[in-house]
C-alpha cells in the first residue's frame, strides 16, 4: 500500500462514522429498521479499513513508521497558519482498529439492547457522531483539530447519556459531565495556548522539534505549566481526581454506551492525549501527574468497594484503571501505559457489556443485592464475564496482568530513579489499588453470579441474551487473554504490542532524555520479577478475602460495614466529593450569579434610571418655558442671540 | 456724493431684520406674523445680495434666488396652514392657539 | 451604483407600501421579502466580484465599489472649503458585516411574517431600519454615517414602542434615550475632527478641504497643525467620548442596561435584529472609526478596553446564569459574547482582530438564532419563564435538537462558528503581552457559558413532561427553514472559516499595521 492509500483509508475510517451519523439524522426513522443495519455496516467497513492499516503497520513492524498529511484550515496572510492533518503512526493505527472494533461491537449489541427504544434511529446517530469524534482524536496530529475532536466527544458524551433525558437523573448527569469537563478543556486550552504563543504552530511534530531547539523562550517553569494545563485536560476527560466526579453519574446513559464512552474509548482520550504530548512534558510535570495518577487509582478503588449498582462498581473500577494509565504515563512507563490502554478498553467494554446483558435479562435491574446464582442462567455472559474480570483483577494468564504489571514495575523504577524515598509511594498505592481491585471484582461477581438467587422472581424470568449481544462478548473476552498480547504470560514487554509501540524520549531541553529513558528502562528491568510476585500475592488476597465474605459468608458483610462505620461511609459517599462540590463549587456559582443578576437590576440599572429621573426632573422645571406661543419661543430665540452678542461685546 | 458702500446695505437689512423680529414678536394675527417672516427673509437677502457684489462672486446671488423660491413656498405652506387654523379655531389670533404646550 | 442600489431597495420597497392599502397584509410581507431578498442576491453578487487583496481603511483607492459625489461644497472664505461627499465603499471589515445584515434582514422578515398588528407601519419601519443598517455599514464619509445612524434610532423605536410587549414603552425610550445620548457624543467629536483634518494639508487656506471623509482623518498627514485634535490630550478625550458612543451600543458594561430591556419587550424578529445586526454597529465603529482614527489612543487604552471586553464575558456570563427570563438571559449572553471582541481588538494581534470581526459575524448569525427559538416557544406558551417547562424536547423533538444547536453553538463548540471566533481571540490576546492576562481570566467565560446554556437546556427540555404543554406542535416549516439556514450557516462558517477570513485577512492586517505603526509615530506628534 502506498502513503496515498493508507490516508485515504484513514479518511475514510474517520468519515463513515460520520456519514453514518447524518444519514440516521436526516432519514433514520424512515429507513426499514430504522437503519441500524446501515449504521452497523459503516462501522463494520470502518472496522475492516481499519483493520487493513493497522496490519500494514504490524507487518511492516517499524516504531519510526510515519505517514502524515495535513492541509491549511486557516491562513490569516502572515507567515504561520493553522495546519490541520492527521498522522498515521504504530500508536495512531492500532487505536484506529481498536476504537472502531469496541464501536462496531457496540453497535451489534445495542440492536438487542435498544430495541424498542422509541428514539433508536437518533441513537445510532448519536454513536456514530461520537465515533467520528474519537477517530478524530486518535487521528489528529495537532493540538488545535484535537482540541476540536476533544470538545466534539464531549458533545456526543453529552447527547448519549442525556439520552434518556426524561429522567431527571439523566439529564442532570449529562449536564455534570459536560461542565466538569469544560474546567479540563479550559486548562487544556490554556496549555495550547502557551505553545502556540510561542511557536505559531499547533503541530505536534514542529513543538516537539521546537521545545529541542531550545526556541521555547520562557522559563522551564512555563513548559512545566503547560504540560500541567494540557494534563488538565486529560484529568477531565480521563476522569481523574478532582475531576472524577462526572464519570460515575455519566453511567445514567444506556449501558452500551458506558461500554464504549465511558469505559473502553472517549475515557481513554485523555490518556492517549498525554501519550501524544509525552515527549514535551517536563519531569515536574509528570511528577504531577505520575502524582495524580496513582492517588486516582487508590481512591476510586476505595469508592467501589461499597457501592451496590453493578455500573457503578464498573464506573469507579474505570476511573481507578485510568488512573493506572496516568500514572503509567506520570513514571515515564509509556509504552506499558499505552498498552493498559488497549487491555483495559477490551476487558472493560466486555464487563460493560457483560452488565448490560445480566440488566437486560433482570429486566433493567441494576442492583447487585437483587441478583445472585445467575450463571446458570446466562452461561455465556458468566463465562465472558470472568474471563474480564479476571483480566480486569490481573490475574495470570489474562492481558490486564500483563500490562497492570508493567505500569507498577514501571513505577518501581522510577521510584528508585527518582531515590526512593516517598516516590516509592507512587508504586505503592498502585499495588494497594491492585488488592482493592480484586476484592470488589470479586464481590461482584460472587454476588451476581454465584450463592442463591436473592430475587426468586427476576431471577426465574431471566434468561441468556440473543447472539447478537453475546458475540460481542464473546469476541472482547477473546481479546482479554494473554496471547493476543504476549506470548509470554508473565512479562508484557515481549509481547509485540510493547515493542511495537516503545517508550519515547523527552525532547525538554535541560533533561538528558536518552540517559532518562535508558536508567528508568533499566530501573524497572530490576522490578520485574518482584512486581510480578507482590502484584499476584495482592491479586489473590484481595479476592481472597471477598471469597471469605461473599462466598463462604465466614465474615458478616455488614457486620464489617459496621465495625468499620466511618471508612464504610466514607467510601459509601464516595468520599464526599460530590457534597463537597456541591456546597462550594455549584452553590457558590449560582449565588454569584445571583448576585450579579441582582447587581444589574437592583444598582446598574437603578442608577440608569435615577439618571434618568435626575434629567425629567429638571425638565419639569423647564417646563415652565413652554407656553405653547409660538411667539414667546421666538421671544427667547430673540434674547438668547442677545445675550450672546452682548458676551461677545464683554469679552 | 458719496458712493453706496456696504454698509449701508448692511443697515437697511438690519432694520429690516428688526423690523421682522419686532412684527413676529408682537403682533397677535398670524397673518401680520407671516408677514414679519417675510420681511426677515428678504432682509436676508440683501445682506447676500449686497455681500455678493462686493465680494465679487455669484455664490451669494445663487442663494438669495434659493431663498426667494424657499420663501414663496413657505408663504404658500403657511397661508395654507392659518386657513386651516382659522377653520379649526375660528380664530387666527395666536394667543388662543396653544395646545403645543400639551 | 451597486451600494446605493443596496441601501435604497429597502427605502424604495417601504415607499412602495405606503401605497399599498392597508388591507393586503399579504402583499407588505411579499414586497417586504423581495426587498430583503434582492438585497441577499446583491451581496451575493459583491461577494462574487470582491478582490480579496485590496485592504481598503485608510486608502480611499483600495476601497470597492466606490459611490463618491459632492454632496454639499461650499467656500467659507478664509475658513477653506466645506465639504461633505456622497462616499461608499466596501472593504473587508464591511463585507462580513453586509452578508450578515442581508441575511439577517431576511430571516426577520421570515419571521415578521406572523406579526398581524398594524402590518403595514410594521413592514415599513422594517424596511427603514434595513436601509439604515446597511448604509452605516458601507458609509465612508462621517455625515454620512451619522446620518444611517440615527435613521436607525427612528424605526427601532416604533418597532419595540409599539409592536413589543408589556412594558415597550420604557424599553424604547430607554433605548432611544441611551443611544441617542451615545451618538450626540459621538456627534460632537465628529464635529471636532471635522475641524481638524483637512483632504489637502499644506494648501492655501482659502482652498484647504475640511471634508467628513472618514477616509482622509485615518491619514494623519491630514490633520491641521494646531487645531484642538492635534494635542494629545484632547485626542485622548475625544476618543474616549467617542468610544462611550459606541460603547452603548455594543452594549458595553456599566452601559448595557438599555439591551436586556429592549430584548425582553420586542417582538421576536426585532430581538433577532437587535442582537443579530445592530449590536454589530457598535464594534463595526470601533474597527471602521476608533481603531485608524486614534491609533495611538487606541494603544494607550487598549489593555483598559481589553479589561472592560474581560467584565463583559465575565459578568454578562454570570448575569446570563442569574436570569429567569429565557430572553433575558439570551440577552446578558449577548452582552458576554461581545465582550470577546473587545478583548479580540485590544489585543492588536492578527488573530485578535480576525476573531473579533469573525465573532461579530458569528454572534450575528447565533444570537439570531437563539431569539428564533425562544419565539418559537413564547409563541405557544406565551411566556419565557425557565422554570415554567419542562420536557419539552419530548413534545418537540426537532425544536429541541435546533435550540441544542444553538446553544451548543454560542458555548462555542468546535466545527461551529462560534469557537473559531473565540478561539482567535483568545489566541490573539494570550500571545500579546498587553492583554495576557486579561485573556487567561477569560477562559472562566467559556465554563460559565457553559454551565448556563446546559442548565437552561436541562430545566427547560428534559425530565418529565409538564402536561401543560402536551398538545403543542413541533416546528412549523417556516420555523425550521429560518433556524436551519442560519443553522447551516453557522455550521460553515465553523468547518470551513477560511472562507470568510479571506474576505478580511488584507483588510484586518491592514488596519493591524496602521494601528501599531502610528502608535509607534505618535510621539512625534502632540
């Protein structure tokens, strides 16, 4: 295949989502099936075209390979203009057929799902528009278009979980997302605009070469500011603390769009954005967010511990995954970060999708409480279901501990660059997170699926999903095991992916980026095997211990709740932070609001108004000349001429 | 003798002038008021006139003729507008005529 | 004779209705359809023709279809010469803003359609107002100018005082009182520059040329030694008087009381017009006047410009939030969103000044739209209270997704006009020292503006639906063909912007030079 080819498919790959899009827009609801079918089968070509690149790129197995094109959006007459384009590398190109394989499997699932949904066309429209924007992402090779995809995913993230907006619990979650991400993209923003101050340019490539020619002319400070703007972005859409709020009230939205938005893909956005900035990030600035990162991990695995909605366990279990990856990126681990990505995207959109089914043949229940002993009843989805969860745990044998694996090391060993110390506390919380991940998969599944049905009656009316919701599973349960990856089950960094896609080197001037990459590539070397061993012992005490409560029931559940009252509570309220944003951040701005609006009326336009009653009242007073004779007004035209003539004389 | 200078065309007009300001003023019938005006505007017009022929350009004469036509059209408007009046008031005394004041 | 064609269609068609009886209601809206169309076809056809490389501003020869007469030339002896000319001419900060006042204008006479109250004097007054907007925006000689600029005032009054709501009374005084204290200011300085600058510096002074050709006062060549504007500080004084002039009508803040007044009390195509056009004159004065008449006052207050562009987003945004009204807080958005070309102008950048002019043009087309709406549903429910629906978008799928749009749209969503506009502005102003900072506090706008937009949607369209509101009918295809033109508009301007910043890249660059250079000279002057 030629460069030509390959961008045009790549075009192609981003416009069919699109076309999809508009087409169910504009005549979805009068095509027979109200066109799920023609949506569907675009994502299927894009899929396949898709495919087709990311194969020429595994086959040519070259890290440099770069295709790119890009094309004058705006030129202003002066000697920079905004250049558009999209860049075709090994990350690029497997994220490609990653994104549109999750969208078309989602697609497949949602015509079981939706299927008497009243606006099914429109929801096909909405995943098609959201495809688009991803692709967009993953394709642009500059902050400006990627800065446009970014808010254009928000938008679908928007539609798709307000999409069934006749809750009021919907509408309000859409509402949330979209603001707590603007606060994000506002930083982004900022951080774009630092670059683009000084370079004139928003491609990637020319800032990268441009920060290592030392014409970054500010202080390093600045550079370390702008990395932490631009992580901002990543910290909202990612859904990373302080920002991690939107994420689990985003799962209002149908099930199969959790699996694809707020699981496998638009969440990823922002990890895969740090990747792509990652060489122009300074060592404070991944401090941050190595920093961020790993206290994310922690504390939504403490969150999910608790909750009861079988979603909102997966929402937090995401949000601490991602959290995984952040850090990953943070420790300087690039490669096994990225790498997360793609393991997290496959198991995850399988435990989304995994829910899914198990909600739709509980009749929409999502309560784990009301489940129990459903693998006889849905033996498929249970098989699948384990299969991520396990992978999802990091158990042996399953690609989550292959990568999992590869970000703790990775955080060894930059810990230990970095001179131990309280660095190590990096590492460790994301082991600890590693236990807590365990004990609630665990717990869920030990609840969902094993023990007795604690709902005689849901339970005798469930039964396994039609073939179009469990191939999906089926396929991404496939994906979830180790040899697509590695064919070695306890070391990630054999595998093809790793190498395909290896870690880069920081172009900040003041930084030996080569010496950097060689020490912490070294460092974690050395963590290996010790990650492996601490990583598994964590793994299985954690689900240990949830088969002591959930299954042997040797430990009352809530006797231990309980005991533990203020940690329950604590993790129960999801640590409070909602409450917290509550009362400052929202109350806050509708009195300031308030306030203003009040300001307007009550002195702006009440000083307006005295004005206004200051100058008729004067008129009043005049009015007094006014004698409606004609004459008399001549009379005082007459004298004022005077008195002018008889000044001039004075003076 | 001696010659006509500006001046003395300048005081004719002034008087003139006077003489319509004082006429506007006083005077109760809108007829005589009309009247005044007119006196005014062709007191005007010999200023231009007489400015004209000393300044040695047209401009002024150019105006005065601008000024005659207003002034005949104005008078046309105005008759008009006090057969109106007297048919509206009976009455073409001004002093009865003052509902501009509301 | 294709400007004045432009200007006068409008002002022929209302003479054509005075004789038209005053029962045919049907034909005023026709005539009125076909005026506003011609004038579409006629931009059209100056787009068509319109050389992009010719920069227009202060060179009177690179101005296009140029319409320059006599007007009035009088000798005053020993003063010189009195001149006032017949002088249009289209540049490229002038063309996006006739495009926007042909389309607008159009789009409101759709929406007049439904006006059934005195249909006549409507019409007519319409028709007055749409000669008047586009003759400020092609005129180039100041009398000119002011003269469309109170032909304005006249009909704009009529249209709220007696077509508007409840309270139109004080809202059309209010306005006419504001406006009209803005442009006597702005005549004054008129006046005073008029005295100033002369088209032949260094002739004799019997045959010097005091004309009102903006055009010569943008060349400071021009200007007399030892009148009152050749002193600095008077020149600092007449701009800033003159700025106030235009100021209300942007409306800029502490000034912008008149808007949400106005907003609230006219009738739908009106606020479409108000927000969409007129608002427009304001900031079109300070590129076409303000910016190549005092340059260097321009630099010396461009960071407290910037900053008040700054307390617009800023408190427009949270004023917007703090509103019940859906007019209203429509209204406070619009005061927000001018503020961006303040901001955008203050920065002196190419892409400040680029973003300014755009978001001129953007928020035309999107304010429009959002007044679309908002009629929309007052039409059916007869009042604007946010609080009241709810839901909706159950009864009335397509309105929902088009107000979405729109909303979407003025919060500056990428691929629509409105974030490429703010996104050069706020690129022009972060890259200049001067206005750096004002820019970064800036960015808070974009959050509020979010949050206002959503929250609105949210109470307004989603949850359950208020039974009261049951029965009523989605779009009519009049509505949608007015909110899906300006929709598709919008949505160009957003995916493909070059095809309006090539309009104005010489012009806007132009004018940048011309700025920053005679600031630089300016302390030789004095």
């Amino acid at each position: 295949m030629t460069q030509e080819t390959l961008i045009q498919a790549a075009i192609a790959v981003l416009l069919l989502p699109l076309v999809s899009y508009l087409v169910q827009l504009a005549a979805g609801r009068r095509l027979p099936r109200q066109g799920d079918w023609l949506a569907t089968g675009f994502l299927g070509l894009a899929f396949v075209l898709a495919l087709t690149i990311a194969l020429y790129f595994l086959s040519a197995f070259d890290q440099t390979l770069v295709y790119s094109a890009n094309f004058q959006w705006l030129n202003l007459g002066k000697d920079w203009s905004i250049q558009i384009g999209l860049k075709l590398d090994n990350l690029s190109a497997v994220t490609l057929a990653m994104v549109t394989l999750i969208s078309f499997l989602v697609h497949l699932f949602s015509i079981a799902y939706l299927h008497d949904d009243d606006r099914y066309a429109t929801y096909f429209g909405y995943l098609g528009l959201f495809t688009f924007s991803m692709l967009g992402i993953v394709l642009s090779d500059n902050l400006f278009s990627m800065y446009m995809f970014w808010e254009l995913v928000g938008l679908s993230s928007y539609l798709l979980i307000g999409f069934w907006f006749h809750k009021k619990e919907a509408a309000a979650a859409s509402t949330k997302a979209f603001v707590t991400n603007r606060i994000g993209d506002i930083g982004m923003w900022l951080g774009i605009l630092i670059l683009w101050s000084q370079f004139y340019t928003v491609n990637l490539d020319e800032i990268a070469s441009g920060i290592q020619n030392g014409q970054f002319t500010l202080s390093t400070g600045w550079l370390t500011l702008g990395g932490i703007l631009l992580f901002m972005g990543a910290v909202g859409k990612s859904a990373q603390f302080p920002l991690h709020v939107w994420l689990p009230d985003a799962m209002e939205g149908p099930t199969p769009v959790s699996a694809l938005i707020h699981a496998a893909t638009m969440v990823a956005a922002g990890v895969y954005f740090i990747a792509r900035v990652f060489i122009i990030l300074t060592p404070d600035a991944l401090t941050v967010i190595a920093v961020v990162g790993a206290f994310t991990a922690f504390m939504a695995a403490t969150m999910a511990l608790t909750q009861n909605d079988i979603k909102r366990i997966l929402a937090y279990s995401t949000v601490s995954q991602l959290g995984y990856m952040i850090m990953g990126l943070g420790v300087g681990a690039y490669s096994a970060a990225v790498f997360h990505l793609f393991t997290h995207a496959f198991f995850k959109a399988a435990l989304f999708l995994g829910s899914g089914a198990v909600i739709y043949a509980m009749h929409h229940e999502q309560d784990i409480r009301e489940m129990g002993g459903l693998r006889k009843k849905l033996p498929v989805t249970f098989v699948t279901y384990l299969i991520a969860t396990s992978a999802l745990a990091g158990l042996p044998l399953f690609s989550g501990f292959l990568s999992k694996d590869a970000i703790i090391a990775g955080g060894w060993g930059w810990a230990s660059f970095q001179g131990g110390g309280w660095y190590t506390l990096i590492p460790s919380l994301g082991l600890a997170a590693a236990l807590l991940t365990a004990f609630y998969m665990g717990r869920q599944v030990f609840l969902v699926f094993f023990g007795e049905p604690r709902n005689q009656d849901k339970f005798d009316h469930a039964h396994e999903v039609p073939a179009v919701m469990w191939i999906p599973l089926v396929v991404l349960s496939v994906l979830s095991l180790f040899p697509v990856f590695s064919l070695n089950p306890l070391a990630g960094d054999s595998g093809w992916f790793m190498n395909l896609i290896p870690s880069l080197q920081s172009v900040v001037p003041g930084v030996d980026g080569a010496a950097r990459l060689a020490g912490l590539a070294e460092l974690t070397h050395h963590a290996h095997w010790t990650t492996v061993v601490s990583s598994i012992l964590m793994t299985l005490t954690g689900l240990a211990i949830a088969f002591v409560i959930y299954m042997k029931k040797a430990v009352d559940a809530d006797k231990l709740a309980a005991s533990l009252r203020p940690l329950y509570l604590m993790s129960f309220n999801k640590w409070y932070f909602d409450e917290l944003y509550e009362v400052t951040v929202v109350r806050g701005n509708i009195v300031l609001a308030k306030v203003s609006a009040f300001f307007d009326t009550f002195v702006i336009d009440f000083l307006v108004n005295v004005t206004g009653f200051i100058v008729g009242f004067f008129g009043l007073l005049v009015r007094k000349f006014q004698t409606g004779k004609v004459q008399s007004y001549i009379a005082f035209a007459v004298i004022g001429i005077l008195v002018f003539f008889v000044l001039k004389g004075i003076l | 003798m001696e010659s006509l200078t500006l001046n003395h065309f300048l005081t004719l007009s002034a008087v003139l002038f006077s003489l319509g300001v004082f006429g506007v003023m006083t005077r109760r019938n809108a007829v005589v008021v009309l009247m005044g005006i007119e006196l005014m505007l062709n007191s005007a017009n010999i200023n231009l006139i007489a400015f004209s022929r000393y300044n040695g350009n047209m401009d002024g004469q150019m105006l005065a003729i601008f000024v005659i036509v207003l002034a005949a059209a104005e008078a046309a408007v105005a008759l008009a507008i006090i057969l109106n009046l007297y048919s509206n008031y009976n009455t073409v005394n001004l002093d009865e005529v003052d509902q501009l004041k509301e | 004779m294709i400007l004045s064609a432009l200007i006068f269609i409008p002002m022929l068609a209302a003479l054509l209705l005075i004789l038209v009886p005053k029962e045919k209601t049907d034909l005023f809206r026709w005539i009125a359809l076909a005026a506003s169309s011609i004038q579409l076809v006629l931009v059209a056809f100056l787009i068509q023709n319109y050389d992009q490389s010719l920069a227009g501003i202060n060179q009177a020869e690179t101005y296009q279809f140029v319409e320059k007469f006599d007007w009035i030339r009088v000798s005053a002896g020993s003063y010189g010469i009195l001149e006032i000319t017949y002088f249009l001419g289209v540049d490229g900060l002038s063309l996006p803003m006739l495009i926007l006042t042909a389309l607008v204008g159009l789009i409101g006479v759709i929406s007049s359609f439904t006006i059934d109250k005195h249909v006549k004097g409507y019409f007519i007054s319409y028709l007055i107002l749409l000669s008047a907007m586009t003759g400020v925006f092609v005129a180039l000689d100041f009398f000119l100018f002011y003269l469309f600029w109170e032909l304005m005032l006249i009909p704009m009054y009529f249209l709220i005082g007696i077509w508007g709501g409840p309270r139109r009374e004080y809202a059309a005084i209010k306005f006419f009182l504001y406006t009209f204290i803005g442009s006597l200011l702005m005549l004054l300085v008129i006046i005073g520059l008029y005295f100033s600058y002369v088209t032949n510096p260094g002739a004799a002074p019997e045959q010097m040329v005091h004309s009102f050709s903006m055009v010569s006062m943008m060349n400071q060549q021009n200007l007399l030694p030892g009148s009152l504007l050749s002193a600095e500080h008077w020149r600092h004084i007449a701009f800033l008087l003159m700025f106030l002039g235009f100021a209300v009508k942007i409306p800029m803040f502490p000034f912008h009381t008149w808007l949400p007044d106005a907003h609230v009390e006219a009738p739908t195509p009106i606020s479409v017009i108000l927000a969409g056009v007129l608002l427009k004159m304001g900031t079109y004065g300070l590129v076409r006047v303000m910016m190549p008449v005092f340059p260097e006052s321009w630099l010396y207050f461009a960071w407290g410009i910037g900053l008040f562009g700054v307390i617009n987003i800023l408190y427009g945004a949270l004023a917007a939030m703090g509103q019940t009204d859906l007019k209203k807080l429509i209204a406070y958005s619009s005061v927000s969103h001018m503020g961006f070309v303040l901001l955008g102008l203050a920065s002196l950048s190419t892409e400040g000044v680029t973003g300014a002019v755009y978001q001129m043009f953007s928020h035309g087309l999107i304010s429009a739209m959002l007044f679309l709406a908002v009629g929309v549903i007052y039409d059916r429910a007869h009042h604007r209270e946010i609080d009241g629906f709810g839901g909706l978008a159950k009864q009335m799928p397509v309105y929902a997704g088009w107000t979405l749009f729109a909303f979407f749209a003025s919060l500056g969503l990428p691929a629509l006009s409105g974030f490429v506009a703010e996104a050069l502005v706020f690129m022009g102003s972060f890259s200049q020292p001067v206005t750096q900072n004002l820019a970064i506090v800036s960015t808070l706008g974009m959050l509020i503006t979010a949050i206002y937009y959503l929250w609105t949607y949210q109470k307004v369209f989603t949850g359950e639906l208020n039974p009261k509101y049951a029965g009523y009918p989605d779009l009519t295809g009049r509505e949608l063909t007015m909110l899906s033109v300006l929709g598709a508009a919008i949505l160009i301007a957003g995916i493909y912007p070059s095809l309006l910043t090539d309009l104005m890249t010489s012009s806007v660059n132009h004018l940048n030079d011309l700025v920053k250079s005679a600031g630089t000279a300016s302390a030789g002057l004095n």
